[in-house]
C-alpha cells in the first residue's frame, strides 16, 4: 500500500504491558503477514490511524489531534482477549504516512497571510492518501475503522469508499458541528461540502447538531438540500422535541438502505478531549449506543472516530480509552 506504514506484532506488543495470566489484544489480534493478502484474510474490520491535525490548525482550531491514534493503540492494545472481545474480527493494519506534511506544516510561518492556505493544500494531499488507502481496504472486502487525525479527513473517507463501491455513499455524523462550510481552502470544517460539491456524499444526517455553533448561512444551504436532515441537539436533549431514539429512526428511514459511512466526532461528547472541547454535548455511553447502532448495520462501509485531542483531556488517558471502547464495541458485536 502506497503512502501506508503497516504494522508488524512487535509494533502493537511495544503498546502492550504483558502480564502473567492474562493476554492481552495487542498479544493475539490479527497483523496483516508480509505475504497474505488484505481480501483474504478473515477478518471483517481492518484498523488504521491518520496522525495529523493539520486540517484543524487549517480550519483555526489547535493542533493536538494528531496524537489520537498513539492514545488509541495504547490503550486497545492493554484490552483483555477474552471470549467476548471477538478480537479475530478486526485487525491493526497500520497507519496513514503523514509525516511529510506534518513536517512541512511545522515549518510554516503562521504569521503570513497566506498560511491557512498553504496548510490546506497539505490537507490535500492527505485527502489523496486517504482515499487510495480507504479505497483498496472497501475494495478488499473490509470495513475500515479509521481513527484520529481531523474531521478533514471525512472527505477522503467518503472519496475512497465511494471509488471502491463505484457509487455516491451516504454519511450520518455524530457531531457538535455539520462541517459544512463553504468550499474555500480545505480544512477540517469543508470535508462534507467538499465531498458533497465533488459527488462522493449523496444524503447526509447531522446528528446532534448545536445551534450555537451553526452559521444561518449553513442553516440557509442545508435548508435547500433535500439530501441533509439534522437534529439539533437542543431539541433532542433540551426541549420536548425529537428524542435520541426519534433521530436514530428517522437517520436510519433516511439513509442505511444504501451504503454509508458513520463518523464520531469527539467534540460532541460532553467535556472530552478534543480539538473543540465542549462542556455541553452527549455522554460517553450516547456515543457508544449510536456507534453500535449504525455501525453494525449490514450497509456500513466504514467508520470514522476523530478529533480526539489527548493534551485537552481532563483525565489522563481518557481519549484512548473512549476511542478503545467505541472500537471494541463495534468489533464484539
């Protein structure tokens, strides 16, 4: 795989405390051998990070989202192998090579006018290397579960599932916001109107939604799509309006008939570490029910957990953690 740095047993044992009497998911789950191939494993799940926040500090947000994948790997792998882990299903297949333009973006001078731009062409090439990597996983019969880096990174999730499948996908968002700015530079708050302007994203649902940080410019053009349906936070969580359960019905009559990808932004969990942390939002086990829910439906092609910003966090490990049960939720199903 191009632009991939894949994972051997001693990458995932150097994140693992061994200890006598018991094992550990960095001990058995499976790597991808040098000379087996991705289609025929058995594995359903294939685990990959993109370690990078440079669309956030693109989009004026603070760096720091690049270290969720570390935090991840570190935790999952320390996970218990029991019988109900189903570790077999899934395996740790690596990372996206994002060394390049983290290192050019850290020699940037962020006081000329024309950084942000210059920090969104590096997104583009991201966006490149994501959508080669999704799109040979989709190809290959696998599910790919992406973790850290941006919500930039949402467009070359849809891109590269949407080159495999060689249709438009559809996409449900667990977020605080609808990364639906305008098409200017890219960044972490385009993926979606880009993948949407570029005919990979079809129907898009924006679970969670907050009034407080959706622009009516993007509440104008949503309006004017047919394709986009939220629910507002504040109506599920403070009013007498839609409950959590309404707008997991009403996201599932709107788009899992048709191949979609589900993504988790860490911001809309209430005070965890991200790149815009947030005191209000849903708790841990909202996230993990709706994790469960959408992504073991039968027309999930991939999931995506990002934002997670481990130098934010109020408890130390937190992010690695809640990254780690999302994932072994899934994977246990």
């Amino acid at each position: 795989m191009k632009h991939f740095i894949k994972y051997t047993r001693e990458d995932l044992l150097s994140n693992t405390s061994v200890r006598a009497g018991e094992i550990k998911a960095g001990e058995v789950i499976p790597v991808l051998e040098p000379k087996e191939d991705l289609k025929t494993v058995a594995a359903t799940y294939a685990i990959i990070g993109i370690p990078e926040d440079i669309g956030v500090r693109a989009n004026y947000g603070r760096k720091g989202s690049s270290e969720a994948w570390k935090a991840f790997l570190k935790s999952f792998c320390n996970i218990q192998s029991t019988t109900k882990s189903n570790l077999h299903q899934a395996l740790i297949l690596g990372e996206v090579d994002c060394r390049p333009e983290m290192e050019e973006a850290a020699q940037l001078n962020s006081q000329v006018p024309e950084y942000y731009q210059k920090l969104g062409e590096l997104v583009e090439r991201i966006d490149s290397k994501v959508a080669m990597v999704v799109s040979q996983i989709v190809s290959a019969g696998k599910i790919p579960i992406i973790i850290g880096g941006g919500h930039n990174n949402a467009f070359g999730n849809i891109k590269g599932a949407s080159e495999a499948l060689a249709t438009p996908i559809n996409a449900v968002n667990f977020d605080a916001h609808s990364d639906f700015r305008i098409v200017e530079h890219r960044h972490s708050g385009n993926g979606f109107s880009y993948a949407k302007k570029e005919g990979y994203l079809d129907k898009y649902y924006i679970f969670g939604l907050h009034r407080n940080y959706t622009s009516q410019e993007i509440i104008d053009r949503i309006k004017t799509d047919e394709h986009i349906k939220t629910a507002w936070f504040e109506h599920m969580m403070l009013s007498r309006g839609s409950s959590i359960m309404q707008a997991t019905i009403e996201a599932d009559n709107f788009l899992c008939d048709d191949y979609f990808g589900v993504e988790i932004d860490l911001d809309a969990i209430a005070n965890m570490g991200s790149s815009a942390m947030n005191p209000v939002g849903f708790s841990v086990a909202d996230a993990r029910s709706f994790n469960k829910h959408f992504s073991t439906q039968k027309n999930c092609c991939y999931v995506h957990i990002c934002e997670g910003a481990p130098a934010f966090e109020q408890f130390i490990n937190q992010v690695g953690k809640v990254i780690s049960y999302l994932v072994s939720d899934l994977i246990a199903h």
